[in-house]
C-alpha cells in the first residue's frame, strides 16, 4: 500500500508541478482576490475537474481515447488554438494591471475561467489521460482505488497551496508591480507550450 501511495504521490506531483495555464490562473486569483476565500470557485472547480479527469482516465477512458487517434488530434489542434487565445488574453490583462486596473473576476467568471483552463488545455488532458490512465493499468480493486485517491488529494492539496501563495504575494506587492510581470512572463509561458505542442505534433504526423 505505500509502494502505491507513494507511485501515484510522486506521478501526480510530477504532472502537476510545472506552471502550466491552470496553475497560473488559481496563482493569478490567488494575488487579486481579497479575501482569500473568494478565491474558493477557482480552487473548487479545478479540483472537481482533476478529479472527473483522473476518474475517467484510471476508469478507462485511457484505454478509448488511445484506441481513437482521431480523438488525441482533435484535442491537439483544439487545444493548441486554446492555449494561443488565453496566452493573448493574459497578455493584454498584464497591460490592464500596468494602468493599474486590474480586478479580481466574479464567482462566474472564475468557475468559467476554471473549466476552460482545466478541461481545454491539451497538456493537461495528456498528462492524465495518457500518463495516470496509463500508469493505473497495473492496479486493480483497492489497489487501483488508493492509486486513484492520492493522485485526486495532490491535485487538491497543490490547488490550495498555489492560492495561498498568491495570496501572500499580492498582500506583498500590493502595486500590482509583480502581477504584470507574472502576467507578461505567463502569457510568454503559455504560447511557449502551445508552439512545443505544435511542433510535436507537426513532427509526429510527418
């Protein structure tokens, strides 16, 4: 049972780590929303949406998605388009915060925000659905179930710690300094990704 606490704690923390779109959005909330429980709809809805992913993928969906090819391309091509669009909407909100107007977003536009970075992001999507789908296939009955728990907790508890750290850093700076460079180095960071995914994928089909 360790063994397997252990696998699916160090996968998952792997995955999660890099500084992906989601965890720029849940750090960006982090800064802007005062109190920090406002920042609450962001963390809950991308961790509901780790969870349905991680799900899906130990529960199969893995095993589907790998059968279809057709299915990994459209969420390339879907996925790359995306991650250029929120690069350029990250980019002109770091204009916003250098003129000093930068406001937290509503509930809505969190949960909303927080679906679309969760659930349209290719790199996410692979990551779980080909990597933790993957990476269960050993495990069966409350084998597979721990496996799937602990990778569902790291992505919570990581969701957490990203806005509590967002927090402290806006009551630090709060100029608004700091986030439009956050938000320039961010927006450079996400078109970064979505032309690594695109040159994989152009190298992969010729």
């Amino acid at each position: 049972m360790v063994g397997i606490v252990m696998h699916a704690f160090l996968l998952a923390l792997g995955l999660i780590l890099p500084l992906g779109v989601q965890n720029i959005f849940i750090f960006q909330q982090g800064i802007v929303q005062r109190p920090l429980w406002r920042a609450l709809p962001v963390i809950i809805t991308a961790g509901i949406c780790d969870t349905l992913l991680i799900s899906l993928a130990v529960g199969g969906l893995s095993l589907l998605v790998l059968g279809l090819p057709w299915i990994k391309h459209v969420l390339m091509i879907g996925g790359i388009v995306f991650l250029l669009y929120m690069g350029y909407i990250t980019w002109q909100s770091s204009t916003d915060s250098k003129q000093g107007s930068i406001q937290a977003l509503s509930m809505r536009k969190q949960i909303v925000f927080a679906l679309s970075v969760s659930l349209l992001n290719p790199h996410a999507l692979l990551d779980t659905i080909g990597v933790i789908g993957i990476s269960s296939l050993p495990y069966e009955g409350i084998d597979k179930f721990i496996f799937t728990i602990t990778c569902i907790i790291v992505s919570w508890v990581w969701f957490v710690c990203l806005a509590v750290s967002g927090h402290w850093v806006g009551r630090l700076d709060s100029s608004g300094r700091w986030l439009h460079v956050l938000n320039k180095c961010s927006a450079l960071m996400i078109w970064g990704i979505a032309l690594f995914l695109l040159y994989g994928y152009m190298y992969e089909i010729f």
